[in-house]
C-alpha cells in the first residue's frame, strides 16, 4: 500500500495547490494522512518547491481545470 501512497502524495501535490504549499511549510501534517514510511516521506520532501510547481503547471497546461458552464451563462433582463 505505500507505493500507492506514494503515487497519491506525489499526485496531490501536483493538481491541489493549497496541498503543494501545505506540504512545503508542514510536511507533518501534510502527509499524516497517507499510508508512508520515513524513507518515503524524506524521499517525497527531497523535491523542491520549485520543480512541484512547475509540473504543476505543466500538468495544467495539458489539462486545464474544468470551468463550471454555468458561470458562462448571462442571465437574462
């Protein structure tokens, strides 16, 4: 079960921005919901900031954020 903890730390830290900053300035906290070893979590802090971040965006590009339809929508007088 750990790799796939692994997976969906790595993974959440690269779609959830607040999880990417949480993260960085509480690692504790941030990955006490997932199932890790020691080594694992040293091993997922070891990425920086900056390379989380620009795969984040990177991810975005690729697959932008679903935009609500609804809000397109002009309401009518």
């Amino acid at each position: 079960m750990t790799q796939e903890s692994v997976e969906l730390a790595i993974g959440k830290a690269l779609l959830d921005e607040d999880f990417r900053s949480l993260l960085f300035a509480k690692p504790e906290q941030a990955l006490s919901g997932f199932d890790l070893k020691p080594a694992e979590k040293s091993r997922i802090l070891r990425v920086d900031s900056e390379t989380l971040e620009f795969l984040a965006q990177i991810l975005n590009r690729l697959n932008p954020p679903a935009k609500n339809p609804e809000s397109h929508k002009r309401k009518k007088l």
